[in-house]
C-alpha cells in the first residue's frame, strides 16, 4: 500500500501541493537539514499550540515526536508526496543571495581557518555541518552558481589572485577573486573530488564529480589544462533535473517544427543539427529521440560524453583510451539491429563514412556537426572526404541553431530604436508594433545584466529534389544558400528578427549569436 492510501486509511488529510509563497520563513530553518531530508519531513505551518508537518511516510511516527520535543507543541502530520517536499525542502534551504562573497571576506580575515585539503566527498551541497574553510567555500561556490542556473564555473589563476566566473544563459561573468594563499587548496579539492592525479600538474586532465543538492542529482564535468599561473580548472554544470526535453519546448516557429517533425519520422537518411559548443544541440537531438520513441523501434546512442540519460534508450559512452571511437562504437552498434541511431558528434572521415553507410542500408542516422549556419554542412562533408553524390542521397534535412538570451521580464521596458539597430537587424520600422522594442534596464533578479533565460533561434534546409541536383553537382555555397532562402527557408537572424519584434530578446543578442547571411 502506498503512502497516499495508508494516509486515506489513517485519516490524515492529505494535500497536493505546498504554498511555497506561504510558507514561514524561518519555520523549516529551526529544524536539522539532515533531519527533514532524511525522514522526508518539514514542519510547514506554526499556529499557537500547533505545528503542522508535511510527511510522505504516514507511519514514520518517531521524527514526529521529535518535532514535539523540538517546538514544545503538538504536531498535526499531513500527508503530502516526496517530490513536493522535497522541492520544498530545497526552497526552504535555498542558499542565501550573497552568502558566497560573505563567507569570502570572512575567510580572507581569518587567518587561523584550517585550510588544509580534505579527501571528504560532498554529498549534499546543502548539508551545512561545520567543515573545514576550503570544502565550506566550494560548497558554496557550486551552491550558488546551481541556484543562478550556470552552466559553467571557471576557475582562472591569474598572477595575483584567483577569479571564478560563472557563464549564465551563455556569457561569463565575474562572481569572486578569493585570496591566492587559498588557490593551490581550492583547486586541489576539486581534483580530489574529481578522482585527478593531485600530484599532476603539467598535463590536461579530465573527470567527474557527482553529487546531490536536496534530492536533485548534478554531474561536474571537470576539465583541467596548466597555464602560467597554476592549473586552471572548467566545471560544465549537468544539471539532470534542469533539462526540459520536448520538441515543443524548443521555441521553433509552428511551420519549421511540423516541418521537423515530418523530418525526423523519416525510416531512413541523415539529419544533422549544427552550432558552437553551448547551442543546445544535445538538447535538440535527445528532444527528437524522446519524440519518436516507442517500444516498436531500436533506438540507440553514442556519445561522448553521455549528458543525460533517457528512459528505454540504449546510450554508449565514448572511450577512446580502450579504442572505443565513434567510428568504432557505430560499427558494433550497426550490428544491433538498430532503427534509429544517434551519433554524438561528426568528428573525422571514417565517422561520416560510417554513418552514410547506415543511412543507406536503411537506418535513420541522427548527428552533430560544428558549422555556422545549416548550409555550410554540406561543404564541410565534402571536405572531409565525402563524395557529393552520397551526400545527396542520404542527406535529408539541417538544422542549425542558437541560443539568445531573454529579456529580463522584471527590468523589460520600452524604447524606440535607431534607424543603424533597424538595419543591423534586417528590422522594417512600420512591421514594429507601435514603433518600439524592448530590452532589461537590469535588476537584482538579472544580476544586473537586463537578460534570464535564453530562447532558440533556427533555421531548417530542408533538402528536395532540386537540392539533392546540386549537391551531386557539388555547387558552391552560396548557391546551395541562395536556393534554400528562395524556398523560403527561415534563417537564423530572420528568426532573430521575428524574437527581435515580439519583444523576447535584443538586436545585440541576435547579432551575438548570429551572421548577417540572409
């Protein structure tokens, strides 16, 4: 019997959610954080004589009398699911804003801390039993850049001190300079928590760290390389429980997406997402795969790494070290009987043959490629080696992509543009609405940068008979570009534009991100 019926057989009321709004500020706090998360239990309202607690264990009765020792009242349990405690857990617990930057000014006035290295593994970023200086700060440091939703934490050693940055909806910016006497620990613990060789300090390393924040499972992908001033370290932040998974999510316009969705339903050929590192490419591909899936079909992956695991699908990790390529890990997976293949990235020749080959003998071949709009794949194909006339034939569509940043809803105001930012732009005066655009004026929700969130721009080549003619006939590209706008392919800064007009981002966010091509 689960929880939700033993609460209907115990009589205990039992509520859907938790008003976080509602919820006293300093009610969870007064109980142990290992206490609430380890029995799934937090006290959520304190009336006179009454505290009302929130259980997902109706028959976990001993942590309910230590409440009543605890608060000196009685305790009412209501019955509410895990994951909205849990989430409720988090919010309650939620470090500070600026408890970072505090416990850095304290620590560079203390000069009695024990900053000597600790091999303790985290395991909950918000378990904040004492510790030595060292852990408490990079404890911290990966608390706060989790809860600003970065992607990346850089560690810089520079001359005179150390800098970390965060890059936030895809621009880094400088959050703490701790004092240098503290860089050579700070980056030792993470190549300790990491399992690096501590003792190596001339080669690149790679690794891994996980750990958990409340309940919410989160990889560090680590990365070192040794510069002049000491090793400087890269952590990409995977966040599992970040990631919105969804062809609807992606923010492509309605007739581009049905466009990709008849695209990726196709039994067999190539399609190829491309973009800069960053671009959500991965996202995009895992979208696709989630879309088709079902239990009628073999779907597999190799990646390197693999970012995020999805339910029903069989992904293999790259490992070059045990001769584990792309090239080949493709080659073993063709001999599983595969429908739909998912190729993290075209790297080399052999790669590229390979999956021609797969899309040939009938598989639906889905990969990355690093190229500046979708066209420019093409051409990029055919210098690696591949002959025009099977890139015609088993090319199906392109997608390329981007990331912008959203205009801030909170600081969002009005203005009206320049005739040069209009032109920038490709933007016509009379197709505004009332003549004006938006942009962040930069607030404390923004940190100050007018910009939270981020939005995809796209543009789809479809490849048709016509174009599947010129590919064999290895055209350059600015044919194969003039041709696909002629067919009224949407383009990544005509995307751009229509974000642009409709108030969700910038003419500098688009230009950013996006060339002057069409």
């Amino acid at each position: 019997m689960g929880g939700r019926e033993l609460a209907a057989e115990l009589g205990l009321e039992i509520r859907e959610e938790i008003e976080l709004d509602k919820l006293p500020t300093n009610l969870p706090r007064r109980v142990p954080y290992s206490f609430v998360k380890s029995h799934v239990l937090l006290p959520i309202e304190e009336h006179e004589d009454l505290v009302v607690a929130a259980t997902a264990n109706p028959l976990n009765l001993e942590p309910l009398d230590e409440l009543r020792l605890l608060f000196d009242k009685e305790v009412r349990a209501v019955f509410v699911s895990e994951t909205v405690i849990m989430e409720a857990i988090n919010t309650s617990f939620h470090t500070e804003e600026g408890a970072t930057t505090e416990f850095l000014a304290k620590l560079s006035s203390d000069s009695e801390g024990d900053t000597e290295n600790q091999a303790v593994e985290i395991y909950d970023l918000l378990d904040t039993k004492e510790e030595a200086p060292i852990i408490r700060l990079l404890n911290l440091i990966f608390t706060e850049a989790i809860q600003q939703n970065a992607s990346d934490i850089h560690f810089e050693p520079f001359e005179n001190d150390l800098k970390v940055r965060y890059r936030i909806d895809g621009v880094l910016g400088l959050r703490h300079t701790p004092p240098q006497e503290y860089q050579s620990q700070l980056l030792t613990r993470i190549k300790v928590l990491a399992k690096l060789d501590i003792a190596e300090h001339r080669l690149p390393q790679d690794g891994r760290i996980k750990l958990s924040m409340g309940g919410r499972e989160i990889d560090f992908r680590v990365s070192t390389v040794p510069a002049i001033h000491g090793e400087r370290i890269v952590l990409r932040i995977l966040d599992k429980s970040n990631i919105r998974l969804g062809l609807d999510q992606l923010g492509m316009l309605p007739t581009m997406l049905d466009d990709f969705r008849r695209l990726i339903s196709l039994t067999e050929g190539i399609v190829l997402v491309t973009g800069p590192t960053g671009s959500g490419k991965t996202t995009t591909l895992y979208s696709a795969l989630w879309e088709i899936y079902n239990a009628s079909i073999n779907l597999m992956t190799i990646e390197d790494p693999v970012e995020y695991k999805l339910p029903g699908i069989a992904q293999i990790a790259v490992h070059p070290k045990i001769g584990l390529t792309f090239a080949t890990g493709l080659r073993h997976i063709l001999r599983q009987d595969p429908d739909v293949v998912m190729i993290g990235e075209i790297r080399d020749t052999e790669t590229a043959e390979i999956a021609i080959q797969a899309a040939l003998t009938g598989h639906l071949v889905f990969s990355t490629l690093h190229t500046n709009d979708a066209p420019s794949s093409i051409p990029r194909l055919i210098d690696m080696g591949i002959e025009p006339y099977l890139l015609s034939s088993t090319v199906a569509g392109i997608l390329a992509q981007r990331l912008v940043r959203r205009v801030c809803p909170e600081c969002r105001t009005s203005y009206i543009p320049s005739d040069e930012e209009l032109e920038q732009a490709n933007l016509d005066r009379n197709t505004l609405n009332g003549g004006i655009l938006y942009k962040g004026e930069g607030c404390v929700s923004c940190f100050g940068s007018g910009y939270k969130g981020r939005h995809g721009i796209y543009e789809l080549f479809l490849v048709d008979e016509q174009l599947q003619s010129q590919i064999a006939k290895n055209v350059n590209l600015s044919e194969l570009r003039s041709y696909a706008l002629q067919q009224k392919m949407t383009s990544l800064l005509q995307h751009g534009a229509h974000l642009i007009r409709t108030g969700v981002t910038t003419v500098s966010e688009v230009l950013r991100v996006a060339r002057r091509s069409g």
